[in-house]
C-alpha cells in the first residue's frame, strides 16, 4: 500500500469506528478482496468519465459497490460467484443507471428503511468527500500518472471500507477470540 492509501485507510476507518458503524478490527474476506482488480477494471471507465464533474459520485459510488458484493456474499456467495465481475456491476449499475446506483443498492439490493438508507448515503457522502480531500491536498498533479494511482488507491479503501460497513451491518463483528 502507498502511504497515501494507508494514510485514506486510517482516515475513513477512524470515521467509520467514531460513527459506531465497524469495529476497531476490519473484517476480512478474501473472497471479495481478492475481486479488487476486476472490480477496478469494470468500474474505472465509469468511474473516470464522472470524476471531473461528480467526484464525490465518482468515488462514493465505489463505496456503495463494495457493500453490494458483500451482501451478494453473504446472501450466496456461491451462485454470485459464478458471474463475471464485470456481470455483477453492471447488473448494479444498469438496474437503474449509473446515476441511480447509489438508490437501487440501498432501497432495492439491500432493502434499507428510508431512514436508514440516508444515513447511509450521508456516511457514504462524507467518505468519499474525505477521499476528494485527501486526494485534493496529496500534492499530485492532475492528470498524471501518479494523480491516476492515487485515485485508483482511493477507490480501493472505499471498496473496502463498502465492505466493511455491509458486513458490520450484517452482524459480522471482528472480536478477539475468548471475548463477546
């Protein structure tokens, strides 16, 4: 990990653990880590057309991805797997078009109370707006290379922290063993 990545990681986590929405201990489910590139690979044309106009959907929606393909695990993981990556967001992403993303995961996917569902979305907003300020103020020059890698790490915490957060409120917590 760059130590911009690392640094966007501590960062989101620590929001996260202040809004009681993870545990100290992240999760980990190397079935859906190991999805990361492919992920990346399918989103990225999107995600790349919106950032100039819509970074905080650029990057947020990224977020909203990562809880989906963890409910998809949790709920059967073993007929989602079968599907491409590529399959899986763009069911996502043309269920309702792109720009609606955020909504069918929420209310649809995932079946959020209205309530709930804009608490997510804000939480989900105030991460990606953390990740466009940190990209922001990381010194890089817009359009290079290096400005593209980090916008690729963001788009990796936000994948995971997505995961995180989904498998937090499916009730998989992260505990030491011989504690409640």
């Amino acid at each position: 990990m760059t130590a911009f990545e690392t640094k966007l990681a501590k960062d989101l986590h620590q929001y996260l653990i202040s809004e009681k929405l993870v545990d100290e201990k992240l999760p980990e489910c190397p079935d859906l880590e190991d999805l990361w590139h492919a992920v990346e690979e399918a989103y990225l044309p999107d995600g790349i057309r919106e950032f100039n106009d819509y970074p905080n959907v650029s990057l947020g929606w990224m977020m909203f991805i990562g809880m989906a393909f963890a409910f998809y695990w949790d709920v059967d993981w073993e007929k989602y797997s079968k599907e491409t990556v590529e399959q899986l967001y763009k069911g996502l992403r043309d269920a309702k078009g792109y720009d609606n993303m955020d909504d069918y995961i929420l209310k649809e996917l995932l079946n959020l109370p209205e309530e709930e569902a804009e608490k997510m979305s804000s939480v989900v907003g105030e991460c990606a707006a953390r990740a466009y300020h940190a990209l922001h103020h990381s010194n890089l020059e817009p359009g290079t290379k290096e400005a593209a890698l980090a916008y690729v790490d963001a788009l990796h915490q936000l994948y995971l922290m997505g995961i995180a957060l989904e498998l937090n409120n499916l009730g998989y917590h992260m505990t030491l063993l011989g504690q409640n």
